[in-house]
C-alpha cells in the first residue's frame, strides 16, 4: 500500500496505450521512491512534453510540466534554489535528445546533483510515430517511409564525457535492473542518466513488425543481455551501469585519507 501512495491511483487508468512502457516505469519509480521514502516534501518530479510528460500528473508528488525540451534547465533552477530537494527528471528520448538535446549537453558539463529518467522508445510516440534522434538508421517511420537516414545519437558518449557523471543502460523487462538503476541513480551526487529502452507499440512496434507489445517487450529479453560487472563502455543491446567518478564536492572531509565517501543525495 505505501507504493501506491506515491500514486493518485484515484486517476487511473491511465491515458497511455495499452502495453505502453511508460506505466512499467512509473511502477519501478514509485517502488524505489517509498524504499528512500521520498515524498512530496522533500522530491520534486519535472516532466517534459510527450507520452512521458503525464507521470507526473499519475504520482503523488509536486511536479512542473514544462516546454517542450526545457525539463533540464527547470530542473536545475529548481535545484540551485532548494538544494535540499531531490529533483527527478522524468522525460521521452524525443523531449530530451532532441528539441532539449542542447540543454541536455550543458547539464551535462554542469553536473547538478539531478537526476534524469529517460523513456526511450526510440520515435516521437504521441505525435503520431515520427523519426526521432534515438531512431535506428534505416527504421521504417511515417516521416521516413524508405528507412531513417541518420544514425541514432548515442546517449551513453554524451553523458559519459563528463567523468563524475552516471549513465545507465536498461529495458523495461528487465524490473528489477532498472529498479537499481534508478535507485543508485537518484544516490548519486551529480548527474545521473537512466536510459530505459521502452517499447511504443501502436505507433512504431507494428510498424517495424511486432504484433503485439507482448512480443515488443519479450524482444528485449532476447536482444539485450548483461554487461560484464565493472564495464566501463556499454556496446548495444547490452545493460549496465557505468558509474563515473565521485564528484570532489561529493566527499566529505573526513580527516583520513580513504575514508568512504557519502554517495548519497540530500
């Protein structure tokens, strides 16, 4: 019962799709959230336009629904101002990469103590199945009926050119991994990136040849397997966590050198 306080079930259901990723990953949050305790007293949700933008009308927690591509700049204003307060980005690969891609490459460089959840199911799902920028070249869409042109653009690189910075790598068959995921993600003191593979079934898995989002889901069972522990680089279809650095300002003075750092968010 202390989950689904974390969420205004008084609303359901939903207004996603059915077989809609987004739900999966609204459930793992919510979980980890009441395992930290997080409430809305101490946690501050930013959404961005999108399928995604609407988590945080579904949980019980002060959000800002904002422009679109504009959650990161919110988000780190938010946190400067209350540093106090975890801020939770919760966004789709289009909102992020894209129209906010150039807000998503200074937070990077910025490293604010946030951290970013990304619904990656890689096109522009409410929009009607558009290319996006994490689209697989030669994917069949409606705005690109021979094939996506471009390569996707690899997430893992940008967030990873910041040293202290956290990058994760999961699906949403895989629960409990993602669980961890974003659980260490929200402890981490800097930037920490949740890249979470999620499929879009009415608007691009039948377009590329699944039946059903079950069989969208299975696929990432089959595809995507797990990186050897203590990996630095993910390659595709492969989960993980490549964890950077602790920030400097992260660790406490401790008075002996090698005294264990406090990885924790406020």
């Amino acid at each position: 019962m202390a989950v689904k306080d974390k969420l205004k079930t008084d609303l359901f259901p939903t207004i996603w799709c059915p077989g809609c990723g987004i739900g999966l990953i609204m459930q793992q949050l919510a979980t980890v959230m009441d395992d930290l305790g997080l409430d809305k007293l101490n946690t501050v949700l930013i959404t961005g336009i999108g399928c995604t933008g609407r988590m945080g009308a579904y949980m019980n927690f002060e959000s800002v629904y904002t422009l679109h591509g504009r959650t990161l700049p919110v988000a780190e204003a938010i946190k400067m101002v209350r540093p106090e307060l975890n801020v939770i980005v919760v966004s789709g690969d289009g909102d992020t990469a894209s129209i906010g891609g150039n807000h998503l490459l200074h937070s990077i460089r910025r490293n604010p103590n946030i951290t970013v959840i990304c619904n990656n199911n890689e096109i522009y799902g409410l929009t009607g199945g558009q290319t996006g920028p994490t689209t697989p070249q030669g994917t069949n869409t409606i705005s690109s009926p021979a094939g996506a042109t471009y390569s996707p653009i690899n997430l893992q690189g940008l967030v990873n050119t910041n040293p202290n910075s956290y990058y994760a790598k999961t699906t949403v068959y895989h629960q409990g991994p993602m669980r961890k995921a974003i659980k260490e993600a929200i402890e981490w003191p800097g930037f920490a990136f949740v890249d979470v593979a999620s499929q879009c079934i009415e608007n691009n898995g039948r377009r590329i040849g699944f039946s059903s989002a079950n069989d969208m889901l299975q696929s990432y069972r089959t595809e995507y397997k797990a990186a050897p522990p203590g990996s630095t680089h993910l390659e595709p279809h492969q989960t993980g966590i490549v964890k950077g650095q602790v920030p400097a300002a992260a660790v406490p003075d401790t008075g002996p050198a090698g005294a264990a750092p406090d990885n924790g968010k406020n």
